[in-house]
C-alpha cells in the first residue's frame, strides 16, 4: 500500500486550527507515548532487582542518563523537522525508542549498569525528540483551544505513565524482565508506523528564545517565583514516580508486584485528580485550593514516613496524587494571566528550564538515599512541597506589590 505524503498541501493548513483534524489529534496521542517513556525508569527498577540492593547511587545514574539525552534533543530536535517533516521525525522518535527499549531489553541484569544508563540516554532523547515534534504538530490545536490542548495532552501523558506501570505490575511474576521491556517495545512502534502513514501541515519550527529574551525574563520577579514553583512540584511528583515502588518494597517490605501497582494508583490518583481539578476551578476560589493540595500533599509525605502497614501506604499514596494533581494546572493558569507570551508548546525561557530541572529531583535522591538511607525519597517530596507553599505566598504578595504599583496615586 502506498504510503501518503508526510506534508499536507497548503488547503488543508485552514483545517488544522480546529480539534478535529486527524494530523493535530494524532499528533497529540504521542503525549501517551511519552509519559510511557518518561515513567518507564521509575517502573522497571524492581524488574531490575533494585528492589533487593541499596545501590541508590547507581538508580541516580539512570536518571542522569534520561536528563542528559532529554537535553541532547534540543539541540537534535529542530534540524529533524525542517530538513524531514513533522511526521517523520514523530515516526522517527518512535522508532528510537522501540529500539532503545529492545536493546534495553538485551542489556538486563546481570550486565553493567553503564550499558542501561546509556539505554536511558536513549529514552531521553528519543523522549525529547517526541516532545519537540508534537509541540510543532499541535500548534495550531493550541492556538485554536489552548485549554482543551493543554487538558487532552495532560490526560494522555498521564495515561501513558499510568500504563506502563499497570504492565509492569501484571506481568511481573509472568515474564522476565526483558520480555516486559520487549513488549513495551510494541507499543511505541505501532506509534510510528500510524505516523508513517499520516499526513501534516508544514508548521514552522517553534525556536528556542535569545540569551537576551531569557535575561529580560530574569528581570521579572514574578517569572523567577513561577519558575521556582513549577522546578519544585515538578520535583515532588517525579521524586514520586521514579522513587515509589524501591520505598514501599524496602521500608515496608510490600512485594514489587504490589508496589508497582501502588505506582499505577499514584498515577490513577493524579490523572482523576487533575481532571476533578478542572471541574473544580471555575466553582472554588484559587488560593484556598492551592493551600489546600500543598498542604495535602505535606501531609501524605508524612503519612509514608511514618506508616508501618499497607492501608498507611495506600491513604499515603492516595493523599499525594490528589493533591499533587491541582497544582500544576492552578499554576499554569496564573502564568498565562500574568505572561501572555508565555507558550507550554516549546522550552521558552526560564519557565522550560524550572521543568527540566525539577528531574534533578530523583538523581539526587540516589545520592541523598546513599547517605541516609531509602526513608529520604519522601523526605524530599515533604520539603518540596513546603517550598512550595512559601513559594506560592510569595507569588501571592508579589502580585499584589504588582497591582499596587499599577493602581495611579
């Protein structure tokens, strides 16, 4: 069967605005790729066996290895799209990490860790690639419906962390390791093949913003506040994510299998949680909902730190992901009213380096874990989100120093 154009024809570029278009819509099912891809580390460590072993330094290698090849895609991302098309460097970034999962797959336990970190390596990039590619894809979806983008990209990021860890956590005791990572493998591949097959309108490159752009945002307390924000729940809810299941294995002695499944029920938890969010914003005053997820979620670090049974563990997780699902999107809100420019489709200033950063969160953690033992991977979230919180008072006043000013003597 013949295989269609990879750019569609200039009459097609008024249909692309709208939610309807099949290139927009399945451009952005490849966020479900992506939080597969993300999420993946944090499920396959006890297929792994870290489970069993304190080697907390190595587990941060891994996620070193994930930030260094998310990084390595900046710069690889754009000249893909211009010289290749959208849809081929979606298909592309499919392939890659099929193949980084395959190989992945082949370079298990027993053999070096360095062999996996530099699969994780893989996974990142492939990972950024991905994110680059439908960020241009979406484009005109975004500029049509930014709300709807922002919630259906959300949602199915989400979906793609929630599975990979309910397909670890139910072949665990079924298949080895690296038949789990094979059959994981598939699902990225049938990604690229439907975007082989789909035709895109020719958008331009979205480009990353000047030095002088990103020191005139230096200049803006307001934006540094937001970016301190978002670097350190972005922090919370993957020191979570990569951290969850090595926790509850060793510090309560749950078996991987049901660990993992915990893990599943963080990202469950976080997925209705954000959609109930939606629901509540327009109906509950913003501040009081913010203080109480911050809250909240202190209080479920708290609850893991110190519970010794199963029910704790799973109030603990509960707790967590409820209140960790808000706060992203309370936040990004208030961003887009006090910066208008300010565009989640592509890294833009200092707002894309707090998200990048706030992976740092579980890297350290290996670190950290090594000197004061596996207790810690909640330690960090409890501190986060108190930071947070005086974060967010701060942005509070800030604001109102800001109307102040504005309001004429």
């Amino acid at each position: 069967m013949q295989v269609r154009s990879q750019e569609a024809p200039p009459s097609r570029m008024s249909d692309e605005g709208t939610l309807a278009s099949s290139g927009s819509r399945r451009a952005l099912a490849g966020f479900f790729v992506s939080g597969l891809l993300i999420a993946f580390l944090g499920a396959i460590l006890p297929s792994w066996q870290y489970h069993l072993s304190s080697e907390y330094g190595t587990v941060g290698l891994y996620f070193v290895g994930l930030i260094a090849g998310i990084l390595a895609s900046v710069w690889i991302s754009p000249p893909l799209i211009e010289k290749k098309g959208i849809g081929w460097t979606l298909a592309f970034a499919c392939g890659a990490a099929a193949s980084a999962l395959l190989y992945l797959a082949f370079v298990s336990p027993p053999f070096s860790p360095w062999w996996r970190v530099a699969g994780m390596v893989l996974i990142g990039c492939s990972a950024g690639i991905l994110h680059t590619a439908i960020f241009n894809a979406i484009s005109p979806m975004y500029r049509h419906d930014p709300g709807a983008t922002v919630n259906l990209g959300g949602m199915l990021f989400g979906l793609g962390c929630f599975t990979v860890a309910l397909l670890v956590s139910g072949t665990f005791y079924i298949y080895s390791a690296p038949t789990i990572q094979v059959w994981i493998a598939i699902i990225p591949a049938l990604f690229g093949w439907m975007y082989l097959r789909t035709g895109f309108t020719v958008q331009p490159a979205a480009h990353a913003p000047s030095p002088h752009a990103v020191l005139a945002e230096l200049r803006s307390p307001g934006a540094v506040l937001f970016s301190l924000v978002l670097f350190f729940q972005f922090g919370n809810e993957w020191a979570v994510a990569g951290w969850l299941p090595l926790f509850l294995s060793q510090r309560l002695g749950i078996s991987p299998a049901t660990s993992l499944g915990m893990l599943a029920l963080y990202w469950l938890s976080l997925l209705i949680g954000r959609i109930v969010a939606q629901w509540m914003m327009p109906r509950v005053k913003h501040t009081r909902l913010l203080i109480v997820s911050v809250l909240g979620a202190m209080f479920g670090s708290v609850i893991l730190i110190a519970t010794d049974n199963r029910f704790g563990a799973i109030a603990g997780v509960l707790l967590l992901g409820g209140s960790f699902a808000p706060i992203y999107p309370l936040v990004v809100e208030r961003i887009g009213h006090r910066f208008p420019s300010y565009h989640p489709g592509f890294y833009n200033g200092l707002f894309s380096f707090a998200i990048a950063g706030g992976m740092l969160a579980p890297c350290m953690l290996g670190y950290f874990a090594s000197l004061w033992g596996i207790w810690v991977v909640m330690g960090l979230p409890l501190l986060g989100s108190a930071m947070v919180f005086l974060l967010l008072m701060l942005v509070w006043l800030e604001a109102r120093f800001n109307t102040a000013a504005k309001i004429p003597s």
